[in-house]
C-alpha cells in the first residue's frame, strides 16, 4: 500500500472513530431522556444547544482522539494480533468514559446516568471492535492476494535469522515479501537455496543494496558480540533512509523465558522473565486469595478451637508448630500448622535420617515415631496445614502455588533449575499435593512445580483447588 492509500485509509478510521463515538453519546442521551419520559423522540432530535455544551462536547472530541492515538489504535498493527488490538481498544474506550464521567462530575451534566454509561460504553465497544476485525479479514485477503505487501530484508543468517523467516513465512496474512539475507559467507549459510532462500548481500555492500532497491523493513539478526560494529551501521543507514529497523530480542538464546517491552524515562528496555506472575489476572488471584481465606477463616474458627484443645490434652507443648520457610525470592517467612509430633521433634530429624522414604533433600517417613496419636489424624485429614490460611491471609503464601520448603531442604537442593519455583508466591496446595503429595518422587515433584509455573492461570488454580477436596477426603500420600 503507497504512502497516500495508507493516508486516506488512516484518515478515514479515525473519522469513523469519532462518528462512532458522536452517535453512540447521541444514542446514550436519547435513551436517557426517552427512559425518564421527559421528551419525545422528535423533540430530541429537534433541541437545541448552548455554545458551552457545543465546546464542552467538541473537547470530549478532541480527548477521544487523543485517547486512541496515545493506545498506539493508528499504527501498524501487522505483528499485533487481534486479541492484543482489542485489549487496547477497551483500554482506551474505559479511559474515554471515565473522563466524560469526571466531566459530568465537574459540569453537573445530568444525562450521564448508569443506563448512558452502559449504552455508551456497549455501543462504542461493539463497533470499534466489528471494524477493526473486519478490517482485518480485508488486510488478509488483499493481501493473500499480492496487494499492500512490505520488502522485508534480514540481516544475519544465523539460526535465530533462521527461525524468525519460517515464522514469517507461515503467516502470509501478514503481507511480507522476504528479499533475501545479508551477511558475509560462511559454512552456515551453504544450505539457503535448499530452503528457498538467497544471499542478497554481504555486509559492506548493505548500503549500495538498499540504494538500488524497494526495502521496507530490516530484521537485524546478527550476533552483538562478534558483530556490534556492523550491525550499527546498518541501523544508521536505515535511520538515515527511514526504513523501519527490527532487533530480534532473543540475543541470549533463551529457553524457557519470556520478554515485553518496557520504558524507564524515554528509554525501551527489554525484560526477560521465567514464571513471574503477572498482569491482571495476577490480581484477581489476590483478591481471591483474601476473600476465600477470610470466609475460611470464619467458617473453620470452632475446628480451630477444638483441634487446639485435643492437642493441648494429647501432649505436652504448644498448639502451633511454627517453622522458617522459603518463600517467594527465597525469602523466608514463618510457617505456621497445627503441631503433629512431640515438642522438639525437629531436633531428633537427625537420628532419623537413614529411615528416610524420599529421594532428594526432603524428608519423609511413614511411620514417623515422632508423630502423636492425634498428629496422625491430624495429618491424614490436612487439618494440621489449616494455619497455613493465615500466611495467606498475611501475603506469604496464595491458596495455590509450589509447596514451601524447610531452609534445610533448600539448602539440600543441587540443581538450580529447582530453584525457579521459588519465582513465585507458595501454596498450601499445588499440582504435587493433587497428585500424590508425600509419595510422589522428588525428581516429578520438582517437574510438577515447574509446569504449574509454565502453564499457569486462574483456571488452573480453580481445578487444583476442586481436586484438593477429594484429594484430602482420600487421605492420597499424606504422612
């Protein structure tokens, strides 16, 4: 698509933006005075208007626009998906009604009640959402048809280079035209004609290449440590010219970890990051942390009691047995469970570490002399986990994450991989306390940590959490 067709397609989304946005706050006010009987349709449409509602609402206009320029709703969106497209969109659209209700605050404007907000914020929605989409099945098959394609030229031929042409090339929707790679020859690019590829260039010659022909876009994929200098140049060159230059982030190589874009002061950074929980969902796994915690906390209170009162008559000792843990970024915190064995039982471990039933650093035995006669069913019930709520309560632990270990388990691990589960918040139940808990090798119950982290969400967290009932109920594992 040339410059001038990009222009005019631009101009006309963003008029019917605002005409969206006239009609729906027109369609919003109607409703509001049809709802209340205060005026006929047709006197509606004949009102009139002070000049300070004309500027006030031409201001309403002006910030709309503004709002969806500033969520980036008029650039190019080739690389974006839908998904992400409307995100944005909601985002702006939430932005824009909370300042016409903070105007209708300020101005007294009385025609902004719940049912305009509705049919304001539901209509806009709905036909910035249609267009964006429709506009995007016409992009796709203009061009899957050869029309408004971008010349795409990459530089390195390395197997990052590599990896990110295959991509591009299973998503013509897209609409790219690879012109080749450039980079100097070495046996690692020997084999590029097999896949269909070509050498276009060498290094020295990138500026007479992109002198002498149509070139939209550079993806820099070479090597910085070997290569900074040229790969520099090349980025001066395009910023010279005004070509659009891609930096392929993964410079590392990265396995496991993920990476976004974020801004200090003007400046871009790239993070990169394995299991830290993030975004909103992150959010509402806290608040559902503290709500289902504090109605726990109530409806259990008389078990609390009783189960304090058996112990105290049972054994000698307090009730809670309280232990240093590591948690979140291997920070410790204070555990807290019902106490199950004889006071200073965790002194004696060492006399018993040849019985010893589980791989790894952790220990656990069966029949655990140890153990009090009411600790047994305390234990074969998960009631002596219970005070756990309360380290939820306090932020030290969620309802569902990786079990906290003892700092002498931690401290037993040798392999640093392990080590990734404390990225994020413990739990008093996870994937390992469903699916075994006490006889689940270490080895799986490490694997079982880590794949709750690789494929968290909040649906997750609600099928751990109906797992565990029966889990408990069958008494599975627990020693």
């Amino acid at each position: 698509m040339d410059v001038f067709r990009r222009k005019v397609l631009l101009a006309a989304f963003k008029l019917f933006d605002l005409l969206v946005m006239v009609a729906m706050f027109i369609l919003a006010a109607a409703v509001v005075y049809l709802q209340n009987n205060t005026i006929t349709f047709d006197a509606f449409l004949h009102m009139r208007f002070k000049i300070e509602n004309y500027l006030l609402f031409s201001g309403f206009v002006l910030i709309w626009h503004l709002i969806f320029s500033g969520f980036g709703l008029y650039h190019s969106r080739r690389f974006s998906s839908s998904k992400a497209e409307i995100k944005d969109l909601l985002k702006a659209i939430t932005l824009g009604m909370l300042i016409i209700l903070l105007s209708a605050w300020i101005f007294k404007i009385e025609i902004v009640t719940a049912i305009f907000l509705v049919v304001f914020l539901g209509g806009t929605s709905i036909a910035t959402i249609a267009s964006r989409l429709v506009l995007r099945r016409v992009l796709k098959w203009v061009r899957l048809h050869g029309r408004n394609l971008r010349h795409m030229l990459i530089v390195g031929t390395n197997e990052r280079a590599r990896k990110f042409v295959r991509k591009i090339e299973s998503n013509p929707e897209l609409g790219y035209r690879l012109l080749g790679f450039v980079d100097e020859q070495w046996k690692g690019n020997g084999d590029l004609e097999k896949h269909g590829w070509k050498l276009v260039s060498s290094l020295k010659d990138f500026n007479a290449y992109i002198r002498d022909n149509v070139v939209d876009e550079v993806v820099i994929a070479l090597p910085m440590k070997s290569l900074y200098q040229e790969a520099s140049k090349i980025f001066t060159t395009c910023e010279e010219q005004g070509i659009i230059v891609r930096n392929l982030s993964d410079i590392f190589n990265s396995k496991l970890a993920c990476s976004r874009t974020e801004y200090f002061e003007g400046e871009p950074l790239i993070a990169h990051y394995t299991g830290a929980l993030r975004g909103w969902q992150v959010g509402v796994k806290r608040v559902m942390d503290l709500v289902l915690t504090t109605i726990l906390l109530i409806v259990l209170s008389p078990l609390f009691l009783l189960t304090a009162l058996l112990i105290t008559l049972d054994s000698p000792g307090p009730v809670f047995f309280i232990q240093e843990r590591v948690g979140l970024g291997k920070r410790r915190f204070r555990l807290y469970k019902f106490r199950t064995m004889v006071d200073g039982a965790d002194k004696l471990q060492d006399e018993l570490e040849v019985l010893n039933e589980v791989s790894g650093p952790v220990f656990k035995i069966k029949n655990d002399p140890r153990v009090t006669q009411i600790g047994k069913f305390l234990r074969k019930t998960s009631i002596d986990e219970l005070p756990q709520l309360f380290n939820v309560f306090k932020g030290d632990m969620s309802l569902v994450g990786p079990r906290p270990l003892p700092v002498k388990d931690f401290n037993g691990f040798n392999q640093d991989l392990h080590r990734r589960r404390f990225s994020i918040r413990p739990g008093i139940t996870c994937l390992w306390q469903v699916d075994g808990r006490s006889s689940v090798p270490f080895e799986k119950w490490m694997n079982l940590d880590l794949q709750y982290i690789d494929h968290w969400s909040l649906w997750l967290d609600f099928k751990i959490l109906a797992k565990t009932i029966p889990a408990v109920f069958r008494g599975s594992g627990a020693v």
